[in-house]
C-alpha cells in the first residue's frame, strides 16, 4: 500500500462513525415502517430526522463504534410469536356498528367473587367457570346472559366453612343470581343502560405513544382498569395491552393490532411457554408477561406476584385467552394470601375470547366463521336476518 | 396458516435478516457519500430500505445481498442529490475553486480533509469505483458488479481516480511531505 492508498484511508469520513445499534425492536420497527411504506409513500425507518433528530439521536442512542459493526441480539422467541401474530391479525376485519345493530361477544370465563356478609372472617372468594354473552348496541342498549358452568369453588378451606356455616343460617346475601328457568341470569337495559361498546379509532398506531397512554391510564376504554393507588409495571402495560386486543371493539384497525402487539414484544421479561390449549379447548401459542401484577381490574389488591398468560392463536392472531396465574407467592401480601390462595401456579382468573360480531337483535347470535377455524370472529355475518 | 400469511411471514423474516446483517454496511456506505448534513443519513438509509422490501424478491441470496444493497443506495442517493444538485451545483464549485489556491499551504496540516475534499472533485465514476474498492472493501469484481460494468472498467476507472488524486494540489502536497514512493499495493491487493 502507497501513501496515497493510506491517505485515501485515512481520508474515510466514516472511519470512526458511530452508528445506531440494531436490536431486535428496532428492525421490527423498521420492517414496519418499510412495509408501510408500500402504502404510504416515504416513511423512514429511523424516527430521529431533522438537527434535533440528530441531536437526540447522539445523545440517546446506543451506539456501536467501528470497527466492531452493530450488535445483533437474537430475537426473542416469544417477541418472534408476537410479531408473527401481528401479522396475521392485520388481516382481520375491522367492526362497525350500524344503527339497530349490535355487537355481540361471548367469553368463558373464571369469574371470581368475593362475599363477605359480616365481620372480615364472615367472606369467602368463590370461582366458578361462566360463559357471559353481551348484545350491545351504539347507544348503549344492551343484554347480558351469564350461564354458569358451575359448580363454584373456594378459594381458600376457611372461606368455604364460612360460606357453608352462613348457608345454613339462612344468610340471604349469597344466595345464587339466577332468573331464568335453566339456572341463567338475563339482563336487559335501555339506552344508555350500558357503556357502549369501545370506539379504537382514536387511539394511536405508534407503539411508544401507545405505551404511553396504556401508562398513564388515558387510553378511555371501558374495559381496562387502571390501578390508580399502585405503580405501573411492565406487567400491567403488557396486560393491557393484551386486553385491548382481545376485547370486542369498534374500529380496530391493522395498524392498531400491530402497535398492540408491539407494544407486547417489546416488553422486557416476556417468556415463550409454548403451545397450550385454552379452557375451551382450542390450541395456540403461550405467551407470558412480566411477573408484578396485572390489569389492576382483575388483580387481587397485593398481588404482586401474578402474571398474565396469553395464549395466542398464531394463524389468525387472535388472542384465545388470558391467564392471570399465580408465578410467585412470595411477593404476594398477607390479605392476598388469605383470601385467594397462594399456592405457586394457581390460575386466579382465566377468560377465553370466543365469538364476536355484529348482529341485528338482541336474540341473534353470529354464523360461523369459515376463514379463521373453529371459532367465529369479528365481521362475521348475523344469522337470524 | 394460509399460503398468503405464510408468504408474509418469510418475507417479513428475510427482511429483517438483511435488515439486521447489512444495517452497518448501508449506513456507513451512506454516510460516507450523503450530500446533505449528516442527519440525512438515516432517513436515506431508511429509504434504501423500504425500496429493498419493495424489491426483496429481486435481493440476491448469500453475500452478493450487500453489493446488491450497494447498488440500491447508490440510485437512492442519487435521487436524493437530484432535488439539492440545482442550488448547490454553482456554490460548490465556487466554493471549491476559491478556496484551493489558499488551502494548499494547509494541506499537511489538514490531512483527511483536505484528501476528502480531493476525493469529492473526482468524476462520479472514478469516486464511486475508489470509494468501493477502498472504504467499502469491495475487490474488483464486486465493484463491477455493484456498478454493473466490467472488471475491466473498474480497473480502468479506479487508476484515472488515483491518478486525478495525485495530480490534485492538496494531495500532492501531503505526497510531497511523505517523502514516500508510491506503489501498487492497493491495487494488487484488491485484484
């Protein structure tokens, strides 16, 4: 090599670049943003454009510096199962919901109740297993019918003597909500009897402004709860997360579904379980979230050793069911002990998402599904007109 | 799964591989021939990328991805002079020829700019083929086939631009310092 080859090398202005690390969340993001491209024209795949893009990026980024090249991190099985997941579920339909029509979903679920008809000794938090099917009309008007599988549990041995000792005195407050002949409780409610069904539209397709507003609580929907006394977790952001996409809405676009499985992937302490079968009996993909708590709704006060179980089918991307699980009884608090059990691998609550779709009656159920397997899904067509 | 789903997941797979495995390459490929400020880099890293999904049945396999990607940044940064080469083209060159005769005294001084400075007055087709062979690591035959022409051409083109180089005031000046003889190493290395 001559002078001028070495001065030629010395002259690379790239010779002591830094360049932005590539991580396994960061080419997800790329790919989405390429993909996106096809449709939208430009799109970069870096967000940090502009001076104080750069700037940012300077200061923020990790960086590797050549030589060396990026560190690769192998992607994480489970972000993997997401990220395929997302991809199937962008091919699903989006609902709207006309006037006189309903959105019609049902679940099986593991419904817990807590009774407690006197002094703290005189409760008892009961399971049992239910199936819950909800008409709901865009004003609000809506029928529930609650079937239940039975027979119902205890959680704990002195909840259950306590139960069985106020059974026998006659105590009326826990007598079973049943109103039809078959055992079932029907409700119906008028206009704004009942919220109306969640409108998605509004929420954003950005998987860090998403996670944001899952954080902070403003994400609107009826059926997140937000732990307002406790401090957000990973678990919780990956709970809701979940939530959101399993729950029946309207306007729920591909973007959406995609940011919302990103915004699981991305969750640090995520575990690939396997495949698994829900309760119901259908096959898919397990997904565990973060161990510290979950949807604060749904999480027995204290329980901070609980992690919620999703089991995904991958071919659709829908999620199947949603565990609340037991993980770790030593974080739990005494209350939580005492009223729920704290035995290792115990399932506190379980609910599979089975069939939704819009209806034109309150009595009407959806067709089946012939493009997505064994259970019909959104979009799918009404069959008593 | 259907075969539409399945398609999209390979695909989306194989980007991500290429993604993953030629990031660095494009970037400092990029970065080294952007014309705008360095904040560019990434959005026109970006755009290589999102022409690369649009075309990923046409990315070769195996090692031949990265010349392929070179080829694709090459037409990306093209296309991204193009909107800035009609109000840059005359202050450049003034800035150039103004500046030479004074930076010439500096030269030694100056070092890698000065050379860089050099290199960015080259012809576009003796810079890109001197930047290929010695910053990208490209041997003969790769270049070629990064710029689709022959071995040849390369050869031929890569001694116009170390001749131009050496006929440059700056970079002879800081050959002159050297007191150093030149030889072929590069290009036998490179061959």
């Amino acid at each position: 090599m001559d002078y001028l080859d070495t001065l030629i090398q010395d002259a690379d202005p790239a010779k002591h670049l830094a360049i932005p690390s590539v991580d396994p969340a960061t080419t997800r993001r790329a790919y989405h943003r390429a993909s996106a491209g096809e449709h939208r024209g430009r799109r970069y795949l870096v967000p940090a454009t502009g001076a104080l893009g750069a700037a940012c990026a300077a200061a923020a980024v990790a960086v590797v510096a050549i030589p060396g090249g990026p560190t690769v991190a192998p992607p994480s099985a489970a972000a993997a199962v997401l990220d395929r997941a997302a991809l199937a579920a962008a091919d699903n339909p989006t609902i709207t919901l006309g006037p006189d029509q309903y959105l019609y979903s049902d679940i099986h679920t593991l419904a817990g109740s807590y009774w407690q008809w006197g002094s703290p000794a005189d409760s008892a938090y009961t399971i049992e297993a239910e199936t819950v099917q909800t008409w709901v009309a865009a004003n609000g008007a809506d029928r529930r019918l609650t079937t239940y599988d039975g027979p119902q549990q205890f959680a704990t041995p002195a909840g259950h003597e306590a139960w069985v000792k106020a059974m026998q005195a006659g105590e009326p407050s826990i007598a079973p909500q049943t109103n039809t002949p078959s055992g079932q409780y029907d409700s119906h409610d008028g206009p704004g009897g009942f919220a109306a069904p969640d409108d998605l539209s509004q929420l954003p397709t950005d998987p860090a402004t998403l996670r944001q507003l899952i954080d902070t609580g403003k994400t609107g929907l009826n059926e997140v709860g937000f732990p307002e006394h406790a401090a957000i977790t990973p678990a919780y952001t990956f709970a809701t997360a979940a939530e959101i996409l399993a729950t029946p809405a309207l306007n729920s676009s591909a973007a959406l579904r995609t940011a919302l499985y990103d915004v699981m992937a991305d969750t640090p302490g995520i575990q690939l379980l396997g495949t698994a079968s829900d309760h119901s009996g259908r096959s898919g993909t397990e997904i565990a979230g973060p161990v510290g708590g979950g949807i604060g709704s749904q999480t027995p006060y204290g329980a901070n050793g609980v992690r919620d179980e999703v089991i995904i089918d991958p071919s659709t991307g829908d999620v199947l069911e949603i565990n609340l699980v037991n993980a770790d009884p030593s974080l739990n608090n005494a209350e939580t002990q005492s009223i729920y059990g704290n035995t290792a691998g115990q399932t506190f609550t379980w609910t599979d998402y089975l069939t939704s779709g819009v209806v034109n009656s309150t009595s009407s159920t959806p067709g089946p599904d012939t493009t997505s397997g064994a259970t019909a899904t959104n979009g799918t067509t009404d069959t008593s007109s | 799964m259907s075969v539409g789903r399945q398609d999209r997941v390979a695909r989306r797979e194989r980007f991500e591989v290429l993604y993953a495995e030629h990031y660095a390459s494009i970037y400092r490929y990029v970065d080294r021939r952007v014309a705008g400020p360095a904040y560019e880099v990434p959005d026109v890293v970006a755009e290589v990328f999102t022409a690369m999904w649009r075309r990923l049945d046409e990315v070769p396999d195996s090692g031949d991805a990265r010349l392929w990607l070179y080829g694709m940044a090459r037409h990306t940064l093209m296309n991204h002079r193009r909107g800035r080469r009609r109000r840059w083209r005359l202050l450049s060159r003034l800035t150039a020829e103004a500046t030479i005769t004074a930076q010439i005294e500096g030269a030694v001084e100056q070092g890698d700019t000065a050379v860089r400075e050099a290199i960015n007055r080259l012809p576009d087709p003796d810079r890109e083929v001197l930047q290929l062979v010695a910053w990208e690591g490209c041997s003969h035959a790769e270049a070629a086939q990064v710029l689709d022409c022959s071995v040849n051409a390369v050869a031929l083109r890569l001694h116009k631009a170390k001749a131009r180089l050496r006929e440059d005031p700056l970079v002879a000046a800081r050959l002159q310092s050297s007191q150093v003889k030149p030889d072929r190493a590069l290009d036998a290395q490179r061959k």
